[in-house]
C-alpha cells in the first residue's frame, strides 16, 4: 500500500482522477484547515461550517480536471472555500457582523500573533481578551475579518493570499494594514487599549 501521506498535493490530484478513492487523502489534509477557515471567516456555527465544508468538497471533487497546477493547489482550493462560504452566508441572509465562533486556542494564537505588534496593558487578563478579541473579529468588515485569519490564523504567505483573494499582492499587503487600522479602532471603541508599533 502505499504512503499517500509523502506525497504532494498535485501527485495526489493526479492519483485521484485515474482512482477516485485517493481523494479520500486529499480531504483528510485540508479537512481541519477549511474547516477552521469557515468558521472563523464566517462565524457560523459547527453544524453549518459542516456543510459548508461538504459542498466545498463535492465542488473541488468535480472540478478537479480545472485544476491549474500553476496557482498551487492549497490557493486553488481555498478559493473555492473562500466562494462557497460567500454563496452559503447570501442565502442564509446573515447579517454584516456575524458573530465569531472560535475556539479559544485559535483566539490565543491570533492574540500571539498580534502580541508582536501589540503592547497590552498588563492588567488585562487573558481570557477577558480572548472575549474582546472574538468581539472585535465580529465587528471587523467581512473583507478585513478574512484577510486577518488568512493571514494570522491560516499562516497565509502573501503571495497565497494574494491568490486565494484573486488580489495584487500589493493590495493584500494594503488590505491587512487597513484590516489592522480598523482592529485597533475598534478595540479602541470597545475599551481593548494597546499599541500598534
């Protein structure tokens, strides 16, 4: 048998379309990923980042032939998440700032993160911060909330952002300096004091 796990994701891509079953492989890999992404970029439940994350794979499934070995698998699949979550958020009518459903390890790693650029006020305990991080993520617009995950919480290059978003990477690199403006506005708002150097 053999190690699918060794193999890239564009061996795998070609292994799938002579044996279907190898998919099985590919979904395993990017599972927890998408899943995260849905979740965070729209803030909907468990059970709806579920389907969400079915239909995204029913539709890389079928169109695993359009492939364009170019863009990079990962980019290429995450754009069609990126899509799917849009059309799914239309039709449930959701509202612009949807309420973000983390966990608290992905809150502690964003708040890791923008540790680097934030200086905190010491007082503030952690898990209140959690809470006030979560809020502002919900607050953010859609645009700015997911281009702050790709980017802290995916581990997103911008060079992947830039193709996931079908964006120039000089306006990626705008869009999460604004994205940050704005987070830091509205934790100013939300009394979430700190400092971006």
């Amino acid at each position: 048998m053999q190690d699918y796990s060794k193999k890239t994701d564009a061996e795998l891509v070609s292994l799938t379309l002579k044996d279907q079953e190898v998919f099985l492989y590919l979904m395993e890999r990017y599972e927890k990923k998408l899943f995260r992404y849905i979740r965070h970029f729209s803030g909907v439940n468990r059970e709806t980042a579920e389907d969400i994350l079915q239909e995204v794979f029913i539709k890389i499934y079928k169109n695993l032939n359009d492939f364009d070995l170019d863009l990079g698998f990962s980019s290429w699949v995450y754009r069609i998440t990126h899509n799917e979550t849009i059309n799914q958020i239309k039709k449930i009518n959701r509202h612009k700032t949807l309420p973000i459903e983390t966990d608290d390890d992905d809150v502690k790693s964003l708040i890791d993160i923008l540790e680097s650029d934030v200086n905190i006020v010491k007082d503030i305990k952690k898990k209140d911060l959690q809470q006030k991080v979560r809020k502002v993520l919900s607050m953010l617009s859609p645009d700015f909330r997911e281009i702050l995950i790709l980017r802290y919480l995916d581990e997103k290059d911008y060079k992947e952002i830039s193709d996931i978003l079908k964006k120039p990477m000089g306006t990626v690199a705008t869009l999460i300096n604004r994205a940050k403006a704005q987070f830091k506005q509205i934790a100013e708002k939300n009394n979430l004091i700190y400092l971006i150097s």
